[in-house]
C-alpha cells in the first residue's frame, strides 16, 4: 500500500500519518520517500487492516491511498500509470521513438573508445556504452581499465556528443562513477546485491538495471524498488537473456517479458540482444523483434573492429550493422505508430523514416 502524502501538509500532519502507520503495522518504521508522484509512504503488502487504511483515508495530511497486491508498490502501473521517460542528452527513453545505446563490451584504449564513439554516433545511436569495471565469469579474463576507462569513456562521449552509460560494481564507486556517467549499469550478476542498488538509488544519476540471468520478473522489480525506495525515480530495465538449457545461445532473450512489463510497471524497458545471444549474427534479428515487442530501445555491443574486441567479440557488431538496426528499429517502430493510429499511408510514413 502506498499512503500519498498531501502536498504542503504540516510536519504534524505528516507526523499523524506515521504514528498510524507504526501503530498498525507491526514493527514498521515509517519512513517518507520522494517520488515523482510526491511524497509517499509504503508499507509492505498485506501490513495494514482495513481499519487502518480508513483511518489513514481520513486524514487531512493524505492525498491518497493506492492499495496494491504486488509487492513492488513505486514501481508498479497501478500506483504511477503514466510512463516513466528518463532524459538523458538527447535521448528520451520511454519517450516517443526506440532509443539505441551503443558501443563495445569493454574500453580498452584511448584510440579504441574514440572511434566507436564516433561510429556509434554516425550509426544514429543515441547513447555511448563501454565497460570500464567488467564482472568477468573469470579472474583470469581481461578485468577492464577501471576509473581510467571511466574518465575514457566519458572523454569520448564528450567529442562524439554522446552521453554514456558504464557499469559501476561497488557501492565505494558510485560517486565517483557518477561523476563521469550519465547512466549507471547495474549488471545482471549484480542485480540482487542490494547495498549496491540502495547505493545507486542515492544517487542523482539514471540507472540501468540489467535483469539477474536467473531473476524472475519479480524479483527484478523488486531490485527497482530498492533504487526507486532511496529516492532515484529514473530506473531503465534492460532485458539482457535467461539462462536456459541450450548451449546454443549465451542465454534465452526473453522478450515475453517486454510487454508485460508494459502492463505491470511505468519504468521504461530497454533489451540487449547481444548477451542474450552471444553471437552477433543474432543482434540485428532480435533487436528489431525486441522493438516490435514494445522495447523503448536496445543496448548492444558494437567494436570497429569486432574480431579485435578484448571481450565479447562473438556477440559484437560491426558499425554498419549498427546503422542497420538502427534504421530498422525506427522502421518497425513507425510502422506499428502508422498502424495504431490507422494512419491512412503508414507505407509513406514508414519510407520516410527508412531513410
Ligand atoms: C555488460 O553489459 O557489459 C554486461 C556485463 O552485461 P550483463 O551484466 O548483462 O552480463
Ligand atoms: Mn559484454
């Protein structure tokens, strides 16, 4: 259940709505939390009687009382219906078009970052990726340049004019990660370390939540309602595979869960064809699926030279290949805008977007 506070309610106000929240719900200590719906109490499902939330009703300081029966309460459609949109440079995910975050597993150099810096931006996407922390399944594999890859990164971003996004694994680095980054990758190793998530939420800067490779969508929205309960409304879900039984794939990508999360969640959901593959023949095919699924985007991983990349080559696309998907996510994407609104020439709607 989450109790909206009134806005311009008085400390003794709000201070009624505590002490009955502390009153009914055994051994709750209720804490306030900023949303972009106002200030909120939650109170964990199931915790307050019917006698309680009249009482909490009818009280001066409450706004309203949005009653739930999931146990993620800020990240749920019922509780905001409207889309989350995270602003990012140019980029608005979850806004109107497909956004596509770009660039390669891991920075390695100087020279390196710039050029797909630049590819990435010529290839249309709107956000610069690149590994600076890597959480590698082996000590022994390149580990990533570290706050030096950061401030590479972010020197790239800047002469390419692309904001960036790169993964912070420590609850010590988010500053200064967050000094550098527009975006903050929680990776999917990560997904349940909650003093990490609790770290991130504190921060003023986006997060990017990758899906756990063996979370279920509960448990992922609920490791977005540890970053939004600290105060962070900017959470982007990143659907990046499940592990599965088939070596085939590196994971199983899925994309079931991409309009789902559409019913059940206003945060925008982004999806990452290339771990959920690991081969990079597959990037293009399913990121234009994961568009016509109703993703707000992708984030792949793309190297000017591929078959040079330090990590991850297999599932690493080539710019061109960037520029395909590119376009043909903003192909299928106004396609199924034309459609929706039965506009009366979607094939020339779509023509002028496959420019
Ligand atoms: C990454 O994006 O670099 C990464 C390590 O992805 P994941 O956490 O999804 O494995
Ligand atoms: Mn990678």
């Amino acid at each position: 259940m989450v109790v909206v506070v009134r806005e311009g309610a008085s400390p003794e106000e709000r201070d009624a709505i505590a002490r009955i929240l502390a009153s009914g719900a055994g051994g709750y200590i209720p804490t306030s939390i900023h949303t972009s719906q106002g200030e909120v109490f939650c109170l964990p499902r199931g915790a307050a009687t019917p006698e309680i939330e009249a009482q909490l009703r009818s009280l001066s300081g409450v706004e309203r009382v949005v009653p739930l029966a999931t146990p993620y309460q800020l990240a749920s459609r019922t509780f905001q219906p409207g889309k989350t949109i995270v602003h990012v440079g140019e980029a608005r995910i979850g806004g109107e078009e497909p956004v596509v975050i770009a660039g390669p597993c891991s920075v390695e150099s100087e020279e390196q970052i710039l050029e797909a810096a630049r590819a990435a931006r010529a290839a249309g996407a709107q956000v610069l990726r690149g590994g600076a922390f890597k959480p590698r399944t082996s000590p022994y594999a390149f580990q990533g340049l570290g706050l030096r890859g950061v401030e590479l990164l972010a020197q790239a971003g800047a002469a390419a004019g692309l904001p960036i996004v790169t993964e912070v694994m420590e609850p010590g680095y988010v500053a200064e990660v967050a000094a550098l980054s527009d975006i903050l990758q929680i990776g999917s190793r990560n997904m349940q370390n909650y003093p990490l998530l609790r770290a991130v939420g504190r921060s003023t800067r986006p997060v990017l939540l990758k899906r756990g490779f063996a979370a279920t969508v509960e448990e992922w929205l609920l490791a977005a309602e540890y970053i939004l309960a600290e105060g962070n409304p900017n959470v982007i879900l990143c659907e990046r595979g499940v592990r599965s039984y088939d070596p085939q794939t590196r994971n199983l990508l899925d994309l079931t869960c991409v309009p789902l999360l559409g019913e059940l969640t206003h945060l925008p959901v982004l999806v990452d064809p290339s771990h959920a593959t690991g081969k990079r023949e597959l990037v293009l095919p399913m990121g234009i699926a994961a568009i016509a699924a109703g993703a707000d985007g992708l984030i792949v991983e793309m190297h000017p030279h591929p078959d040079e990349a330090l990590s991850d080559a297999a599932q690493t696309i080539d710019p061109a290949t960037l520029r395909q998907l590119v376009r043909r996510s903003h192909v299928v994407h106004a396609a199924l805008v034309a459609d929706a609104a039965e506009h009366t020439n979607a094939t020339e709607l779509v023509r002028s977007v496959d420019r």
